[in-house]
C-alpha cells in the first residue's frame, strides 16, 4: 500500500488533500470503509459527505461511497480537517453579516477578532459566534474548533469571510478553493514605492526553521509550500503604497510574508518589521507623521476587499466586495494628504 499523504502546513484553506494507491492484494470493498481504515480521524460521515459532494475521485474520476475499490486503483479525496479535542461555547457576538441563504454565510470580519479557537484563544472567536447565531452549524456531526470554516484571515486582518452552514456545501466549498475555482482580492498598504504597475511575487512559504510562529519564503523551493501572490499598485503616497492582491494560493500569512521579502512589508505589520519606518526621511515632524499613522492603525494594514465564486449548492455565480475598514480609510486620506503637500513644496 503506498500512501502519499499531502497535508497543508495550517493553510488558509481548511482542508486536507489525500492521495493513495491501492495495493495489489486488496480485495473488493466499498471505498468508505476503505478510506476509514486508512485515514486517521477520518469518520465514516465525513467520507460519506466528501462522496456526495464530488470530492472522491478513483482514476480521475468521482466515484459514489458504494464504489468497490480494486488493486492498483489510484484514490484522491478532498476532506475538511479532522476534529480536535477543544470544547466550544456559542456566545453571543455581533456580526456583520453581508449575505446568508441556506447553505453559506458572508461574514465581514472586524480586525482584531480571531477567527478560530487556538492557544490563548479559546473564546470571543468568529467561530464561538457563528455557532451561536447559527443553529445548522451547532448541528453539524463532526463538530470541531472550525465549524463551517473553509478558509480564515488572521486576527488583526478585515475582511470577507465564507462560511459553510452544512458539512455537504462545507466539503464542496473545499473542494473549491483546492482546485483554486474561488477568487478572493485583497487589498493592503504596504512599505515603499514600485517602478512597476503590477507584478508577480512566486516563493515557497514555509514556518521559519527559528521561530515557528513566523513564515519565510524560501526562494529554493525545498521547503514550504508554492505560493503565488499578484499584485496592482493602486495608488502611490511616496513611502507607502496601496496595492491590489489576487491569491493564486493560500499560504499562512502568504500576502505579508511574500511582500517582506520583496522588501516591501504591509504597513505597521509588526510580525513582519513594517512596524517601523522604513521609508522617508529623517526629520522629526516626519517620524512624528508616521508614528500618528500607527495609532491610527494599530495593525498590519491589510483587508480581504471580495470573494468570487460559483454557489456550491446553486451554481450560480456570486460576487461580494466590502469597503475598507474606517482605520485604513483614515491612514490613506492621511497618506493622500501628506503626498500631496510634498508635491506642492
């Protein structure tokens, strides 16, 4: 039997990708109690709910839970992630709720709220929301810390978010965004100037080797995953610039960590070393402008502006934008400001 077990490192994607060759000996048996036996904390639901939404594939092509798998067949399944041992609590959050039907959820998250439950974080999340605005989720069989989750943004990121009210559209949802089907545009303010108007940053992303809490691009590709990032300078201010981001993968911190290393860290990022001034010049009222800037905006300065995507249940193509949060409308106006007096000195 070889198992080719492809696990994304904590992406933003919330899935997991499994690939398996069935050995020459195996005899008939239905695919579902195949996969159990070979996939940890993998419940027969959970495959049984990856079958229905098309997310089991023997040969390339899907296949039903009563498929008999035979020797040599080459097997891939698309699976939320496993649950985890974290008790979870409804509590009653607002949300800014852009859209909901039946099956999804638009979400635009505010900065500073997590998004799902994790070390020091065990309350006051997205998801301890969601479970108690939402009655489907609290429903949902294989209850874990990401009921409904697909993707995430990080904490101090705002933004749209989508969210899965059954497992079914929740399976289809990553089966989505695995085959890349889901555009999502970011925007964010970042360090310096370009001589380009748009761009290309392609980098393996991987934890760093000394502080596993940051990710590093490793140009060598022989660690991390490939990710690409696009991006399209918006409008210039002189020291700092507002760029579009189009994902065409969806690695842990992919938008801050490709920009640091292109040299351009998202404004006020402190994980990243955009907390300090990098560019501009050495004067004091400046330092004191850019410092004001801080304030205003506590936080990488980084927003998930829309999503794109084909309904999973309806298939009809849907489309969300949302307007930047007041703290980034407010550092680009002053930002417009400060450029402008400049070019009229």
């Amino acid at each position: 039997m070889e198992d080719q077990f492809e696990h994304p490192e904590e992406e933003q994607e919330f899935y997991e990708h499994f690939h398996l060759i069935v050995d020459k000996g195996q005899g008939l048996l239905r695919i579902d109690k195949f996969l159990m036996s070979r996939l940890e904390n993998a419940s027969r639901n959970k495959i049984q709910n990856a079958a229905k939404a098309g997310n089991i594939f023997v040969n390339h092509k899907a296949v039903k839970q009563n498929y008999k798998v035979k020797p040599m067949d080459e097997i891939s399944i698309v699976l939320a992630y496993p649950p985890r041992e974290i008790e979870l609590l409804p509590e009653n959050i607002p949300l800014n709720i852009a859209f909901e039907d039946e099956y999804i959820v638009i979400v635009n998250k505010e900065p500073g709220m997590v998004v799902h439950p994790g070390y020091g974080n065990y309350t006051g999340t997205l998801v301890n929301a969601l479970m108690y605005h939402f009655k489907e989720i609290l429903k949902m069989k294989d209850i874990d810390e990401r009921p409904g989750l697909v993707h995430r943004i990080d904490k101090n990121t705002s933004g749209i978010l989508l969210i899965a009210k059954n497992e079914i559209i929740q399976t289809r949802l990553a089966k989505m965004f695995f085959d890349k089907t889901i555009d999502r545009v970011y925007q964010a303010i970042v360090w310096g100037d370009f001589d380009e108007e748009e761009g290309t940053i392609t980098g393996h992303i991987g934890r760093n080797l000394k502080d596993r809490k940051v990710m590093q691009v490793f140009p060598d590709g022989e660690y991390g995953k490939h990710a690409v990032t696009h991006y399209k300078v918006l409008e210039r201010f002189g020291y700092v610039t507002l760029v579009e981001c189009r994902l065409e993968t969806g690695r842990t911190h992919q938008i801050r960590a490709h920009f640091q290393h292109i040299g351009h860290p998202l404004f006020n990022d402190e994980t990243y070393g955009g907390d300090r001034i990098l560019k501009g010049t050495t004067f004091t009222k400046y330092k004191q402008f850019v410092n004001n800037c801080f304030e205003i905006a506590p936080r990488h300065c980084l927003h998930a502006k829309s999503l794109a995507f084909k309904h999973p249940a309806t298939g009809i193509f849907m489309s969300f934008d949302s307007e930047l949060p007041a703290d980034m409308q407010t550092l680009i106006e002053k930002w417009r400001r400060y450029a402008k007096h400049n070019e009229m000195e």
